[in-house]
C-alpha cells in the first residue's frame, strides 16, 4: 500500500510539472509586439489618465480592418496634452503670405508636416512593425497606412462655432485644421487634418504623395505615385492616383462621385516642397 501511495504522488508531481513547463512554453513574451492580435482583444477604445492638472495622458487602442476584410490589424500609442498643446501653439503662430488659393494652404500644410514630423516616429515606427510581421509588400503597406487614418471617424474641425451636427465638430480652431500630433492626440480630424499626417507618414516612408485640395468642393485628400487604376492626375512625369481619407474602403483612384471633376483639383503640397524660411514670427 505504502508503495503504491509513493507511486501515486510521484506522478502527481511529474504531472504538476509538466504542466507548468506547458504552461510558460505558451505564455507570450512580454516584450513582444503583436500587430494582428486575436480579433478578442483587438478592441477599439481609449483610456484617460491624468497625471495632473496640466498633463492628460491617453492611451488609444486602435483596430482597423484590412482591405482583406478577413482580419484586422492592432495598435496602441501613448499621448500627453502637454504635446499636444506645444503642437496647437505653434499652429497658432503660423500664417501665410501667400494670397493664391494653393500657395496660401501650401506654407500652412508644410509648416504644420514640419513642425510635427520628428514627433510621431512612434507612429511610424508601431506600422513598421505591422508591416514586417505580416510580410507586406510596399503598395500594402500604403494601404495599411493609408486605411489607419480612413478609419478614424470623421470630426469636422472649422475656423469659427460648429454648425454641423452629423457629425462631431471642433469649432474655433485656427485655419479649420489640426496638426498632425493634435489629429493622433484627439482623434478628431477633417480632410485637410488627415492629409498632412498622411502625407508626413508617407514622405517619411519614402513614397511620393501630395496634397491635394478643391475651392470648388471645399476638400481635400492626397494623392499617390503607386501603381494602380483610375482617377489620377500627371505630375513631374509621374501619375498620382486620387486616394479619400476621411472614410474607410476607399483605394487610390477612386474619387468618389460627388467630387469626380478632376479639373477642380489642385496640388497644394508636393512630395519635393521644402523651404529654408518660416511663415511665422
């Protein structure tokens, strides 16, 4: 009896430790990036701490579907006010000398790209890794890019009070516009908001985009040396293809019909555009 009994709590303690060894072979690494988590904990959310009265930290929690639809893709990235609100203080001081439609929004679009482009390399480099472990070719990764920023919900964001009401609104805000760590702080952004942070993204990615705006349509979005097909504008020998930021589904080429007329765009911001001198004191 007795020996049956130490032959039963030996196997006990080899089953208790296999299972442990089981066990932390499964467990993931904690210093792992995983940009396509399980769809179960790929939620969509953000989450508010404040570190003090004049520093709010927000952590955003981001899911996008692929243009697959079969999965989506996951991210998170971290945020203080007190970035958000040096970034606003600039935007505040910039004006333009400019009085032609394009050149005016030109020096505002790349003040706003050049001022910000050095503080969102933790953007750029979450979609990288993205990008790297789903082994994406470089149109994907445009895509990938490009449909992070689609899928925000569109905020309207205007120069004087809101009067919209179908959808969230920004009122009061200079030139109508947020600057690219403002639009990834609030996750509030028009066209033109989402067009500069696409085109910083991009330009530092290495593709060759511009930023496109119409009077006549009151809009904005970019457009893109990739290949593809359909609605597309020859600039410098290159052609660049339409591509709609302010909702998701949208493939470069493809102006949608209430905005189609192709002679009603202008470049406003070329991929090559730099300049030694600020527009603001």
């Amino acid at each position: 009896m007795k020996r049956f009994l130490k032959i039963i709590t030996i196997l006990f303690v080899i089953y208790t430790m296999l299972s442990m060894v089981i066990n932390l072979i499964n467990l993931p690494n904690p210093g792992e990036y995983d940009g396509d988590w399980d769809t179960a904990y790929c939620d969509e959310y953000s989450r508010v701490d404040t570190l003090d009265l004049t520093n709010v930290q927000q952590t955003h929690y981001r899911s996008w579907n692929k243009y697959t639809f079969d999965s989506l893709y996951c991210l998170s990235y971290q945020m203080s006010s007190i970035a958000s609100d040096h970034s606003k203080e600039f935007r505040n001081k910039i004006y333009s000398r400019e009085r032609n439609y394009e050149k005016y929004w030109r020096n505002i679009y790349y003040e706003l790209y050049n001022a910000d482009r050095e503080n969102i390399h933790f953007l750029q480099d979450s979609l990288q890794q993205i990008a790297f472990q789903n082994q994406l070719t470089r149109n994907e990764f445009a895509k990938l890019i490009v449909s992070f920023v689609q899928d925000i919900p569109y905020s309207y964001v205007t120069s004087g009070p809101c009067d919209k009401t179908d959808h969230p609104c920004r009122g009061n805000e200079r030139f109508g516009i947020l600057s690219p760590v403002e639009f990834l702080y609030t996750l509030s952004g028009d066209c033109d908001t989402r067009s500069v942070l696409l085109y910083s993204i991009l330009k530092h990615f290495g593709y060759d985009s511009l930023i496109m705006i119409s009077n006549e349509y009151r809009h904005a979005m970019i457009a893109i040396d990739l290949p593809a097909s359909g609605d597309h504008i020859i600039h410098k020998g290159k052609k660049f293809y339409f591509w709609e930021t302010t909702n998701t589904g949208w493939l470069p080429g493809m102006l949608p019909p209430d905005t189609n007329n192709i002679a009603y765009w202008k470049i406003t911001l070329d991929h090559e555009y730099q300049t030694v001198t600020s527009s603001y004191r």
